[in-house]
C-alpha cells in the first residue's frame, strides 16, 4: 500500500505543474472564482465549475469549451460589466512559459444558466503569442502568466449588450508535439455597447480547432532548426475588436 507521504508527494508535485482560474476582476469588482480541489456544495460563483488542474489533451474532448460537461454550476452567478471595461483572470498558479494565450467570448441565446457552452459560437477578444525572439527561446503570453498569474482583456466597446461566457485559454506547448489546453469560463452580463456582433469569419465552434491550426497546435518548439523560426500563428480566428 502506498504511503500517505507518496499519496501527498505525488499530488503537489501534479498540482504544482499546472493551474487554474480561481479569482476574477470585473470591470473594477473582484469576484471569487470557482475551487476546483475544494467541495462543489455551496460554492457559488461566475465561474463555470471545473474538476482539476489537469491539462486537456485532444482538442475533440467534450470538456473542450469550458473544462468541464458544458453545463453551469449549482450556484451559478453572472457578472454585470460595461462594454469596454476590463476582465482581469487571476491563476492560482502556473509554471509553463512557453506557449499562447487566448480570450474568447460566445453569446448565450437567453440565459447564459441555462448554456451549454458546447453549443455556442466562440470569438476570441484578445491574444498572446510570440512576442520575441524564437519558438525554443523567445518571450511568449505564457511567460507574462508565470509572471504575474494575470490576464486582463477588454470587452470590445461595440459588443451588443446581452449575456456572454468570457473562456480564457493557455496553450502550453512545452512538451514536444504533446499540447496542453487549459479553459475555464465565467458568465457575464454585457450592458452598453454599440449593438454589434463578430461576422461568421470571426467565430469558432468548441470542442475542435480548424485543421488548418494543427501546425500551431501540435509543434516541437525546440525540434533541429527551430532557433530560426521567430514567427508564430495563434490558432484560431482573428481576434475581434468591434470593428
């Protein structure tokens, strides 16, 4: 039988290679974030429910779009935010710097409750990605988030008011050809606004990417030669800023 002392070891030393939204700034609000590794009962947030830390590996995986079944949690809450005021992510912890950032936003066609996040039509707000230098050793959005354990993007200022998930995304690409998907979602309530919607081109289903955002996905960023490579397409669509 194991030792309680492994037991312990081999769950922070899992624990410490990974990490999740815990908190949240809404337009100046701060707002407690879902726990994953504490008991569901009674928690009652913004953030969509989710189990672990753990990466997702396959981007066809039904926990995909908010890492978890889709669903909303037992208590449920949404955020009221101006369009074009700030969302700031707060992670409890992260310890990967190489790879993107993304912040997507879908809109619920009543209540953003009753979703599911699997059935609605994503479009990214706000990207990171190669910012210097080369794929092997560059700076990249994740190393600003080892850094800080922040994300702070805008509400675009012409985004029609209603009910919106905000997803924000880290893609590690550290382990060669093996990339790892870290989502979580959180609801919203978009007031103001200048009444516009992304077209089709700006929009994304999840679960799934394009195959055309494989070679961005499944890459070796230290493999012979990449020291020359400097740049790097995010996956999926442009980001979407009102225009």
């Amino acid at each position: 039988m194991k030792s309680l002392a492994f037991i312990v070891a081999a769950f922070v030393t899992r624990a410490l290679a990974h990490g999740g939204v815990t908190s949240y700034v809404v337009d100046g609000t701060p707002y407690t974030g879902w726990q994953p590794y504490n008991s569901p009962t009674g928690q009652s947030t913004i953030e969509r429910p989710y189990s672990s830390y753990d990466p997702i590996l396959n981007v066809s995986a039904s926990t995909f779009s908010c890492n978890n079944n889709g669903a909303s949690g037992g208590g449920q809450k949404s955020a009221t935010i101006r369009a074009g005021a700030n969302v700031t992510a707060k992670w409890s912890q992260w310890t990967h710097a190489q790879g993107p950032v993304m912040v997507y936003m879908a809109k619920c066609p009543g209540s953003c409750t009753s979703a599911n996040s699997n059935d609605l039509s994503w479009f990214k707000i706000y990207e990171r990605g190669l910012l210097s230098g080369n794929i092997a050793n560059g700076a990249w959005g994740l190393g600003e988030v080892m850094k800080t354990l922040l994300v702070t993007s805008t509400i675009p200022a012409a985004l029609a008011a209603g009910e919106y998930l905000i997803r924000h995304e880290l893609l590690a690409l550290h382990q060669a050809n093996t990339p790892q998907f870290y989502p979580e979602c959180a609801q919203l309530v978009v007031t103001g606004g200048g009444g516009k919607t992304p077209g089709d081109q700006y929009l994304i289903k999840f679960p799934g990417y394009p195959p055309l955002d494989r070679q961005s996905i499944y890459i070796d960023i230290y493999c012979f030669g990449c020291g020359g490579i400097i740049t790097y397409k995010v996956p999926g669509p442009p980001v979407w800023n009102g225009q």
